[in-house]
C-alpha cells in the first residue's frame, strides 16, 4: 500500500554523466551510418533487431544503430532507472511531483479479474482502492452505453439516439476522436458520433447544422466542468438544443420543458457534481475520473464514453486489453527486447546526438488518420519541458515535434523533405495486414496493376517500398545506369540512411489500437526519464489560458481593459474592434 502524500523527491539522474551517455558522445563523434553495409555485414540484422510486443511486430533494423550504440543506450536506461521508475509509476508513487500526484492511467485498463496483476489487488492508492472505483466507473458507462445502443434511453419525444456529440477539447477531445475514427468498422450501424473542441463557433455550428434535435445526446467533458472552450460550446449546444426542439413544436418554451429536455440530451464526464446539476445534467448521468488521469493519458476513462456507445462494451473491453497487453510488456520485457523502452532510447539517440528535431508517424491505414494528431498532444505536452522533476534545469534537449498524416497521401506531400531534405527525420511506418475493407480494382491501369488486383496489396507495396528508399537510397551510379542525363543525376540521387521504424499488426482491431496507444506512452515514459523531467505536468498550457480571461473585457470594448495591455496586442485588438464594427 502506497501511504498518502508520497512524493518522489529524489534528484533525477543526470544521463550526461552516465557511461552510457559518454560511450554515445564517442560514436556520435563523426558518426557515419551505412545501412546498406551494416546489412550486407549481417544477414540476420532484420532478425536481430525485429521484436514483438503483443500483437505489434516491431522492425527497428532501419534505424542507424548498431550494437555498441543500443548496448550504450540501454546503459543510459538502467542508469536513469527507467524500469525502477516505470514500478514505481504502476504502484502509484507521486512521480508527477509538480502537483503531487500519482500517475495511473495503466490502472484504468486493469482486468477485473484480479489474480496474478501488479500490483496485487486491493490497489489501494492514497486511501483508495483503485481498482473498484475504475471498475465501478467502467460498469456505469456500459450500462448508460448499452441504454443508448439498444434504445432504451431516448430523448425528450422518445425518439432513440442516433448521434452522439462530444464536446471536449484537449485530451476530452483528441483521443476520443482518435479512437471513434479508428474504430468506425465496429460502430453500431445507426449511431455516429461527432466531436466539438474548438472555441470557434463555427466547430459547434458545423456539427450541429444537419442534426435533427430529438436524437442527438451531448456529452459534455470537462473532469473540473470549468474550462472556457467547452463549456462555451456546451452553452451553444444547449442554445442550439431549446431552440430546434421549440421550432419543431417537440417543447413548450418554458423553464420546465427546457429543464427536462437538457435533462435527456446531456450528460457529463465530470466530477464536479454541483456544476453538473447547475447546468442542468441530473448528477446520475455524470461519470467520473481521477486527479490521477492526466488528460491526455485518459482516453480509456470516462472520457471515451462517445466511443463505448459507439463500439459496445466488449469492443471497449478488447480495447482495454490491448491497452494492458503492452503495459505488461513494458513491465516484464528485459529492456533488450523492450520494445517501448527501445523505441524511447532511440528517439534520444537522434534528439540528443544526431540533431533530429522532428519525428513523423505515418500510418498506412486512413482509419487512423487522427492518430498523429494525437500524438502530438501525448509526446509534446509530455516532454515539451525544461525543467527536471526537481526544478533545475534540463541538461539535454528535450522533446520531439511529432507530427505525420496517413500514406500514401503523405507521399505526395511532404515525403520529398524525408527521402532528400537536409534533416534527419526519424519516421515510424505504421501498417495493418488485413483490411477493414479487402477491395479489388476491377479494370486495372493496364500496366503494373492488373485488373482484379488486390488493393491493400498495392498500399502495402507502398509501405515496404518508402522505408526501403529511405534506408537505402539510390547512388549516383544506379541513377546513370537508368540512362539518366548526367545534369540530372544529382537531383535524382537519394543519400538513403533515412532511419525508420516499421510496425505492422493483424488488423486494426479494438485491442490493436489499444495497444498503439500504450505503446507510444511508454515510448514517451521512456524519455521523460532519461531526460528526468515530470512528463505527467503540463503548465505550458496555463499561462495562454490565463492572459485569455484578462484580455477578453478589451476585447469586449472594455476601454481600460485594452489599455492595459502592451502596445501590440493593444493596437492588434483596435484593429479587431474596427474591422469588427
């Protein structure tokens, strides 16, 4: 048992003064990389450097490492006590010092059945046992969810729910969406669901244009029910709610039938009861979550309760275990086979000693589209930090832009910076074997593709061929010997040595994107404590929010308001008000 107001105080290790860290310093020093020669060296490198995590095939043997790199990583690792900290983390040690909390998003995805888990049941974290609250929450979701997929929760003139709106921004936002997209092959057909997140009226306008009142349920996401995007977007929505509902005659224009209304087409993921009620959400329809569920960790909370009515319990349950399957691995795995830990280690191999700035994830399948969205707030807010977990200063670069869109589109966009540009871009390729959707082309194009031809096929040559031409190249011979013009060749030269990481799974299934999730929050773990700051934080986002609430009288016309403010942004909100009227 944890005791209460543990905090882990202790001096983050310094990764510089490691030997690890230093036997890096040496190789990186006029580092060379040759994956065409480290290949033809080694028959066996794809073996060697190829893992599996659950069902996630892992080939990291197009990235620029060699042996004595990855043994001087993992030196780093266990210096930094990248696995004592990951127990300490899963036992519910106050890691996020900064606001001295424990960090326990692997504990919302615990099985029930509680033989055999790490820790042992009863979790009791802080005087709580966190396994039955998570439980509890989770059987109040599917109850609520499996009223709205069978009908019998309707709205205010019995009509069953057809769409779903959850609004939300930040982490109540992306990694339901994320999630919704993936997982549209298993929505119940009937159902949609839609997601408002931007302040921007016209979010909220778009998203409710076409809905017909009498079946739209909102869902409001806010664990404080006070951030000022969404509950302005829940003001208009319950606006936008009367007003249909009145046009269409489906209300009288009273407190009453406004009351019971909202009663029956909002509920809430909060655990602010009072403003729950205030808003008009009977408390009854609000699920909760913890101080110990950072947003972005929290996709597998309450705050995915679009999903579950979209998916369904047992989705939802897979999807769970995919979540615990990688947990478990990151948990047990030696950290020379542990794939989060090594894909972690890699990334601080090129931010720190080869340059690297930006990391691209590029999935080849559209269903995850939004999945490099939702990295960007998992990595970025994480380690976007300078400085440790004891308030001193960072001693090495932190941090990746993560960024990406699915293949191929990405190919004929931005790909030409990868193959052929002057910075090193790490970039994993993400992949599925089988297809939601196994379609064939019918007529073909009378060349490389014939009629009848496999189209997931054709993807997939794509996905080999782009992590082949970054690894490998083209040399200046090989395009001459093309019977290329020799003014040309240069142009048409590809360096190669363009590190990339290779993940294929199954299929796209619930748990398959459980486990993504996980792992890429332990790659960030893995980072965050070699780099020894608290990843669990996220004060970058307060100040902006802050100045908003102070700015926004001037911009309301509030004279004294504006000139308190600097003399830009004085003169950019006079413009506003002008070009305004």
């Amino acid at each position: 048992m944890v005791q209460e107001d543990q905090v882990t105080e202790s001096a983050p290790v310094d990764p510089t003064q490691t030997p690890g860290w230093q036997k890096l310093e040496g190789v990186a020093d006029g580092f060379a990389p040759d994956l065409r020669a480290w290949f033809d060296a080694d028959p066996q490198r794809a073996e060697r450097y190829t893992f599996e995590a659950a069902d996630l095939t892992v080939d990291l043997s197009k990235n620029l490492v060699t042996e004595e790199i990855l043994g001087a990583l993992i030196e780093v690792a266990k210096s930094a006590g990248v696995a004592e900290r990951y127990q300490a983390m899963i036992s519910g040690e106050h890691i996020n010092v900064t606001e001295d909390r424990a960090v326990l998003h692997t504990a919302l995805r615990r099985p029930k059945d509680s033989a055999g888990l790490v820790p042992p049941a009863p979790f009791v974290v802080d005087g709580e046992n966190v396994d039955d609250e998570v439980h509890a929450t989770l059987d109040k979701v599917y109850a609520f969810a499996d009223k709205i997929r069978s009908g019998e929760w309707t709205g205010v003139t019995g009509k069953r729910i057809e769409t779903v709106v959850n609004i939300g921004i930040g982490g109540s936002d992306l990694g339901p969406v994320m999630v919704y997209e993936a997982l549209k092959p298993y929505v119940q057909p009937g159902l949609e669901a839609r997601f408002v997140s931007n302040i921007d009226p016209a979010d909220v306008f778009e998203k409710t244009a076409d809905l017909d009142p009498e079946t739209t349920l909102f869902i409001v996401a806010s664990k404080t029910f006070g951030t000022l995007e969404t509950l302005t977007n829940a003001r208009l929505a319950r606006e936008w709610l009367w007003a249909k509902l009145a046009e269409a005659g489906a209300i009288d224009d009273t407190d009453e039938a406004r009351s019971g209304a909202v009663a029956k087409h909002f509920v809430a993921v909060s655990t602010a009861l009072d403003k729950v009620a205030a808003f008009g959400i009977d408390p009854e329809n609000a699920f909760g979550f913890w101080d110990w569920v950072g947003g972005r960790y929290s996709v597998d909370s309450a705050i995915g309760t679009s999903v579950v009515i979209a998916v369904g319990r047992e989705n939802w349950q897979s999807f769970l275990a995919g979540f615990h399957a990688i947990d478990e691995h990151m948990r047990t795995t030696p950290l020379e086979k542990n794939v989060p830990v090594l894909m972690g280690l890699l990334n601080v191999w090129y931010t720190n000693f080869l340059g690297a700035q930006s990391h691209a994830v590029l999935p080849y399948t559209q269903y995850l589209h939004r999945f490099p969205a939702y990295l960007q707030q998992l990595t970025m807010e994480s380690n976007g930090k300078s400085v440790r977990w004891d308030g001193s200063a960072v001693v090495t670069d932190t941090g990746e832009i993560f960024w990406g869109e699915p293949g191929t589109n990405g190919q004929h966009a931005f790909y030409q910076l990868i193959h052929q540009g002057t910075r090193i871009i790490p970039a994993d390729f993400i992949a599925v074997a089988n297809p939601a959707h196994p379609l064939k082309d019918g007529t073909g194009d009378g060349g490389a593709v014939q009629p009848g031809a496999d189209v997931h096929a054709l993807f997939m040559a794509n996905y080999f061929a782009q992590t082949k031409a970054l690894a490998f190249g083209k040399t200046a011979d090989e395009v001459r010997a093309e019977g290329t013009k020799e003014s040309v060749v240069p142009a048409r030269v590809f360096s190669g040595n363009r590190p990339t990481t290779s993940i294929l799974a199954p299929a796209l299934t619930p748990s398959v994107v459980g486990q993504l999730i996980a792992l890429y929050e332990h790659i960030v773990f893995t980072e965050g404590t070699i780099w020894g700051i608290d990843s669990f934080d996220q004060w970058g986002v307060e100040l902006g929010k802050q100045l908003a609430l102070q700015i926004a009288p001037a911009v309301d016309g509030d004279s004294a308001a504006l000139e308190s403010q600097d003399s830009s942004t004085k003169a950019l909100i006079a413009r506003y008000l002008e070009l305004r009227k």
